[in-house]
C-alpha cells in the first residue's frame, strides 16, 4: 500500500470513522452509562493503534506495547472512579495510583538504564500535570472532546517535527478518535450529548502515555510540549461554559491554538535546517 | 665547486631518506597468528546501508563499539562485537534522532547491539571465511551469518601484531521488530564490518 495512503488511513480516516459510529452507539450525557463512551473511544483508537504500532507481544517489550493495555486499564480507572461516593479525595488517590504505575511501566527502560534524581524529579513532574489535567476533566460540565482533539493534534504535530513520526501518528490518530466525538456533538441535534467526563479520562490516560514516550524516548522537546499543554488547559476551562455554535466553538479553539503555535513555531526555529524529512 | 658539492649532499641525503623509508616494516598479506585479538575502534568501521523510497542507498556508521576475537582454527574461535546503538551516524543529526527514536532503533530502551559468534568456518589456508553467531538487535535476538574476507595481517611500526578483515551480511530489520515505515526505508540492511584488530 502507497505509504502516504497508509499514513492517511491509519491516523485519521479509521479512527475518524470508528469513532463517528461509535459516538452515535456510546455517547451519553450525564453520569449514569458514561462508561460506554469511553469503551466507544477506546474501540475507536485500538484498530489504528495497532496498525501503527503493531500488536504487542505478552509482556509488551517495549514501552509503546503498553499503551494500549494502559488504554484497557483506564477503564478499570473510570469504573472505580464512578462508583458512588467517590469523592474529590478518592479520585486523587486514584489517579495519582494509576499513572504513577504507568509511568513506571513505560519508564523501565530508561530507569534500567539510565536513573538519576533529575530523572525522576522531571518524572514527578509529569505525574502532577498528567493528575492535573486527569482532575480537570473529571469536572462535570463542560465539553471535553473539542479541546483535547485539539490538543491531541497539537502533540501530533510537535512530535512529528521533533523527530517521531510514530509518535505524530499515535496521536494523530487518537485526535481523530476524538474529533469524531467532537464531530458528533456538534452535528447531533441533541443537547449536551458529550464524551462524559469520566470517558474523557480514557483519552487523557491515552494522551499522558503517548506523550510520555514522545518526551522520553523519542527526545521531543519540552517546550513545545508545556505550550500544548498550556493550551489544552485553556481549552478545558474555556469549554466548561455552555456554549453552542459554530462561533463558540471557533473562538475558543482559536484561543487555545495561540500557545500551542507558538510552541511548534519555536521548534520549527530551532530544528535541524537540513532538507531532512 | 660549492654546486658539486650541493649536489653530492643533496644526493646522499635523499639516498638516505629513501633507504630509510624502504626500511620502514610493511604489513604483508598473511595469514593472521592465531591468538587473541581486541578489535581497534580507531581503524574499525561498523557500516550499513538500506533502500530510501525504493530509490536510492542510504548509508551510516556507528562510531562507538569494542569487541574481541578469539582466532583458533579447529579449536575454540569466537568473536564478540558489541556496538552501542545511540552512535549512529548518517551525517545528518535530525535522522541520526530518527533513527534513535521509537521509529527504528529505540536506543533508550535497546542501547546496545551485540554479535557473539558460534561457529567460525576457516579455508584450507586457515583463513576465517564465515562467521555465525547470535545478533542482539532491538531486544531481538536471531541467527546471523557473515562471510569473511581477510585483508592482511603482519607487524605494526609499533611492535605490535594485527590483522585485519572485512565481514558482511544482509539482514532484514522487521526481523528485529523494526517494522515501522517499510514502505519508505527498507527492509534489508547490509552491514559490513571492516575490522582491525591487535593481537593481544
């Protein structure tokens, strides 16, 4: 197969499509059955990540092989995270938990190889933004798919200029997923039909593990890396307003991209300006 | 007078030079000493080369690695070669970070290749001409075959012994579980070591 063709099936017209059906299955407002949304989610990102990354062996050998069993124990994630009297302390703990082990999953190699207190502090950094944003979409309100398709983009360009076309699929591909639950919110005639809040945090656990790898093995820089996520942050709170339209929609995803441009700009600057690529 | 005398200096001199530089040891095609040798990064190259788009030959190098060679015809030889991956070098950083990456050859996760050889087939010369053994590749580890031309072996100008040679095998990297863009960087890689080595 043309591999442009491949690369334009793998990363955005399979997860695209999958998700536009499963979003019509899955999707649902409220807490009660959010759960399907984020198996929908999952379903929809699975097929183009294994084509991408190839099926992993048991145990994965390397760190990417996880991302995928990560995704399927996100779920495990969501449930716990729902249950009743679940509150704000609880969900700390849970998270903190869950990608405190997903971290050390995909970091054995390095931590094998490689340990040092800068390691592991910039490691603790991770974790705290990565448990940051999984607590700002665990919010009940608000639209969660727009701004992290947006933001999965974003990290999808930033790793394919800095070095990892793999990475920019894997994201792109998880935006895709993303962006047709975004597409099917806003073409649905029904009101506040979002990717429920829990589901969202299928597709942050996905996120943190992909950008993980992008930072650690593939060497993307930090830089643009924050103004994303600075920009995703603005999306999350941006979109927490009730707002419907094209022109909503327009001027906050605007608003969100400034940082992020300015993140890819500077590594468009500074990289390598040979003809390679 | 003084211009004869110019001239018979002149002449000496050179003469000198050149007897003194046909006295200088050169190294002679033979077939090496058996014995122990440790492998000279400084004048060692470990090579590949792979299809770009179907179109062309890429090429590189990888710039640190050690290894050592046990030459015993009929008995116990071994070679053992061990190359850190993080050293490729294709000229150009943004591929050499490429290819470091998850994309190819994960150096975070596989930081070292390494070739230990089982069998080393010797010709009526006693002479290597095929070398076998495990290749270690991207947490992989599969059979490989090289076959072997001797170079040259002899005495260094600094009393030391070398002998030198050049290996090659093709191998394909899905093999290896380097599956990723097959379409536009092939999936056969040919290797070729060219070895200096001091007998120890």
């Amino acid at each position: 197969m043309n591999m442009q063709l491949e690369l334009i099936l793998s990363s955005l017209l399979l997860p695209l499509v999958l998700s536009l059906i499963l979003a019509s299955l899955t999707g649902h407002r409220g807490r009660k059955g959010g759960w399907k949304s984020g198996l929908g989610l999952l379903l929809a990102y699975l097929p183009s990540y294994l084509w991408i990354a190839g099926i992993p062996s048991l145990p994965p050998a390397r760190a990417l092989g996880w991302i995928g069993f990560i995704g399927i124990g996100s779920l495990a994630v969501m449930a716990v995270i729902n249950l009743p009297k679940s509150g704000p302390g609880k969900r700390l703990i849970v998270l903190v938990s869950a990608f405190s082990a997903s971290i050390i999953l995909l970091s054995l190699p390095i931590l094998r190889y490689g340990f040092s207190l800068l390691l592991a502090a910039e490691l603790a950094v991770f974790l705290a933004v990565w448990v940051g944003l999984g607590l700002l979409v665990l919010q009940p309100t608000g639209n969660k798919s727009v701004p992290l398709s947006i933001t999965g983009a974003g990290f999808a360009l930033a790793a394919a200029l800095g070095g990892s076309l793999l990475i920019g699929q894997l994201t792109g591909a998880l935006a895709a997923a993303l962006g047709g639950f975004a597409l099917h919110e806003l073409i649905s005639r029904k009101e506040r039909l979002t990717l429920n809040a829990e589901a969202s945090l299928v597709s942050v656990s996905l996120l943190g593990c992909i950008v993980l790898v992008g930072w650690q093995y593939a060497e993307i820089p930090s830089l643009p890396l924050i103004s994303i996520f600075v920009g995703s942050v603005a999306g999350l709170f941006m979109f927490k307003r009730h707002g419907r339209g094209w022109r909503f929609i327009s001027l906050n995803v605007l608003a969100m991209s400034i940082p992020m441009f300015f993140g890819l700009v500077w590594m468009v600057m500074t990289s390598d300006s040979s003809g390679y690529y | 007078m003084k211009q004869m005398k110019a001239i018979t200096v002149y002449t000496l001199v050179t003469l000198l030079f050149v007897w003194g530089g046909l006295s200088v040891p050169t190294v002679e095609a033979e077939t090496a000493a058996a014995g122990t040798y440790k492998i000279d990064p400084e004048h060692s190259f470990v090579l590949f080369s792979v299809s770009h788009l179907g179109i062309s030959i890429s090429a590189g190098r990888f710039n640190d690695f050690e290894g050592n060679i046990i030459l015993a015809p009929g008995k116990n030889s071994k070679v053992e070669l061990t190359v850190k991956t993080a050293s490729v070098d294709t000229y150009i950083e943004k591929r050499d970070k490429h290819l470091r990456g998850p994309d190819f050859l994960d150096t975070k996760q596989f930081p070292i290749m390494r070739f230990v050889s089982s069998k080393v087939e010797y010709n009526a010369a006693g002479e290597p001409v095929k070398l076998t053994g495990e290749l270690f590749l991207h947490g992989k580890t599969n059979t490989v075959s090289f076959t072997v031309k001797p170079i040259g072996a002899g005495k260094d100008p600094w009393g030391g012994y070398r002998a030198g040679y050049q290996a090659n095998t093709v191998i394909k990297r899905s093999d290896f579980g380097m599956k990723y863009m097959l379409g536009g960087v092939g999936d056969e890689i040919d290797i070729t070591l060219n070895i200096e080595a001091i007998k120890q």
